[in-house]
C-alpha cells in the first residue's frame, strides 16, 4: 500500500507522530521496512505497550519539515509488539537522527541499549497521502 514515493520520504530522518487507541500523540523516530511496515521502538513497559496490549490500532503522520513543500503521509492498522530485534533497530535509527560521534548522543545510545527494548511493527491497513 506504501509506494515506492512513499518509502523514499518515509526513509528520511524525519520525525513521525504516533497514536495508539485511547493515548496521546507522540513523536517518534521510526523506520519503514522494504514490505511496506513501519517499526519503533519502545522500553517493554511503556503505555504504548500497555495500550496496544488492549486495543492493537495505531496510526503514525510524517511530514515534511518547515521549508519544504508540504507533504504528508499518514499509515494506520494494527500494530504488534515484537520482542526481538529492538536494539538493532534503535542503533539503525539513532545513527540516522543522530551524529554518534557526538560524546552525548553515543551516552544516550548506549543508555537506550541497556532498557528492556521491544519493537512496534504497524502492517499498514489505511495509507493516505498529500503532496504538492
């Protein structure tokens, strides 16, 4: 459901923001799989968890920062907690959003790293997108 247009900008160090059923909007870093899903990850004890535990919708909006033509694409289905591969996929993504030789970023990384990790996977159900 994703196009190849849509991974090109998805794959950009771009800020998504989630929701999960009955929980506030966060910003996210995230990354957007070659089938078309788009991953997280989250400490196993989050309420992210806890609510997709209850209610497994969740949607995620990246847009296109300030300076730019707008552009917005928007996924949302159910998402599933996976319990493996989370700290390969937060080195993947801090390396991208981050420069890690940067002193700071290389200590916040290794901080992420020693948290019980687990991934979200959104499998897209609804893609809708907007670009000038």
């Amino acid at each position: 459901m994703l196009t190849a247009e849509d991974l090109e900008f998805l794959r950009r160090p771009l800020h998504g923001f989630l929701t999960v059923a009955d929980g506030p909007v966060r910003p996210v870093w995230f990354e957007a799989t070659d089938d078309g899903a788009i991953q997280l990850f989250t400490p196993s004890d989050s309420p992210k968890v806890r609510k997709l535990s209850a209610d497994p919708r969740a949607s995620i909006v990246v847009a296109a920062p300030v300076g730019e033509r707008e552009r917005w694409v928007s996924v949302a289905g159910s998402a599933a907690v996976e319990p493996d591969g989370a700290h390969e996929l937060a080195a993947r993504l801090a390396e991208r959003y981050w420069d890690l030789e940067d002193p700071a970023h290389a200590g916040e990384l290794a901080g992420i790293q020693t948290l019980d990790l687990v991934r979200l996977v959104i499998r897209p159900e609804k893609v809708s997108r907007y670009s000038m």
